[in-house]
C-alpha cells in the first residue's frame, strides 16, 4: 500500500530523517518507535504534506505523494492525528470532527461530512450531539478527538502520532485497543508512532525502530525487543537517567 525509498529531511544543517526505507502492507498495523528526537514526527510530517522531504518519494498505492500539498494527500486516503492536539475551540466536538470530513474526504458535501463525523465520533465514543463543547475535555479525550477528526476524512492510511503521551496506564490500553479496533472493524491500515514501547507492542503486526533519524531495526515486536541496538537506544537512556538520579542522591 504504501513503498517509502530513501526519505531524507534536513532542517538547515541538521539531518532529522536520513535515508530510510520502509513499506506497509494493507490491513497491517506498523509501530514506529524511537527516543524523542529520532524523526517519527518528521516522517508523519512528509508523508501528510506538512513539508516536502529533502529527498526520497512516497508511493501510495502506486502514485508518488513526496511534496504534495497536505489537502491532496488527505484526499487520496492518508489521514493523520496530530501529537499536539488544536482543536477549534469555539466549535463543538461534532463540528471539528464534520470539517474534517467536510475538507478532508474532498467532497465538500456537508451531508456526508455530518454522517461521517457521527460515525468516527461514535467509533472512538465521544459524545456526538451537535452541542457538546472541546471545553470538557480532557487529556484523553483531546486525543480522541485527534483520532475522530482523522476518521471522519475517510482514510485508506491512518498515521497515529503519540497518541499515549499524557494518559494514564488504563487510558493507554483503551487507546491501544481502539486503534486495533479500528483496524479490524474498518479495515484501516495504520502507522502508529509512540515513543514508549509498552502497550503498542501488544498490538502492531510489525515494528520499525529510528535513532538519530536512521532506521535501527525492523520485525516482529518479539524480534524487535531482543535486539540489542533496540535494548541499548531504550535502556541505554533508563541507565544515563539512573546514574544521574543516583549521581543527584550523593550530592
Ligand atoms: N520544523 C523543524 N525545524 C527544525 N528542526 C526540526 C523541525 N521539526 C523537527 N525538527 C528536529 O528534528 C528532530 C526530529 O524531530 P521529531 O521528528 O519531532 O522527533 P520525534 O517525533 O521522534 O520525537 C529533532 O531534533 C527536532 O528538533
Ligand atoms: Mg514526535
């Protein structure tokens, strides 16, 4: 569904993504894991438009997407939540989510757009009356709208990004088991970003880890968290901050 060849981002100077590869298959879910900083968000931010990458293409479903404006990319079926939640806060939760449907499924029919975002709303179990305000809601429900407002444009591709920072660990495996749950209802295929491993492991088919922007190992969650590149990039920090902690303690 989705063949990514060589994607590089540079920022000035700065190298945030460097030369990876990686492909997804329909109906799978694919982890892509990392230490802050590694480029996850990066990647999200080529493959939905935000900016163009530096070099590489992005083929989905056989059509290169690399530089496209983030309005054609969300109208060929790739949607995307953003790890920072900005909701329009002076319109309701229904109305975020129907402009999303509205701009993002490229039909401009505002009839679709309301049954669309009735169903997404009523999939991630927010409240879908007309009225109910952004104001209420809370950390884990800003992330639902998140995940409501990427629904409602009808992707094909749903990119996931972070969507366990700020939850708690009940709210994480509820988190979890919806976007399973989205895949196996709705037959969506999904990238999910998270920088804790934890849950995510339980449920993606397969996992991509990036370091410093570099692709550091792919496979099998089980694959994955044996390998030792993996294990020093994610106890290597736990053991910095245990010495620093323990280094702390002796002042
Ligand atoms: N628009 C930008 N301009 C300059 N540097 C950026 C920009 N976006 C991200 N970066 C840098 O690129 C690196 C990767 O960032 P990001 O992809 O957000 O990491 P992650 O999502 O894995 O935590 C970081 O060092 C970040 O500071
Ligand atoms: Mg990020």
């Amino acid at each position: 569904m989705l063949v990514v060849n060589g994607l590089v981002k540079r920022f000035g100077g700065f190298t945030a993504v460097n030369n990876v590869s990686f492909k997804v298959d329909q109906g799978e879910i694919l982890g892509l894991i990392g230490p802050n900083g590694s480029g996850k968000s990066t990647i999200f931010n080529m493959l939905s438009g935000t900016f163009p990458p530096t070099a590489g293409s992005i083929q989905f479903e056989g059509r290169e997407l690399a530089g496209l404006a983030p309005h054609r990319i969300i109208n060929s079926g790739i949607g995307r939540t953003f790890q920072i939640p900005r909701p329009f806060k002076r319109l309701s939760i229904f109305e975020n989510a129907a402009l999303a449907g509205y701009y993002g499924q490229g039909s401009h029919n505002r009839a679709k757009a309301e049954e669309a975002a009735g169903r997404a709303l009523a999939m991630v179990g927010l409240p879908t009356d007309r009225n109910a305000l952004v104001d209420g809601l809370g950390a884990a429900g800003l992330k639902k709208l998140e995940l409501a407002k990427a629904l409602a444009t009808g992707p094909k591709l749903l990119l996931a990004d972070e969507s366990l920072g700020g939850l708690d660990e009940s709210e994480m495996d509820q988190a979890a088991d919806m976007l399973r749950k989205i895949r196996d209802e709705l037959g969506i295929t999904i990238i999910w970003v998270e920088h804790i491993m934890g849950v995510l492991m339980r449920v993606v088919d397969r996992v991509m880890v990036l370091d410093h922007g570099e692709k550091i190992s792919e496979g099998l969650p089980s694959q994955v968290a044996g390998d030792p590149r993996v294990i020093e990039v994610y106890l290597g920090t736990d053991a910095h901050s245990t010495q620093a902690a323990a280094a702390e303690q002796r002042r």
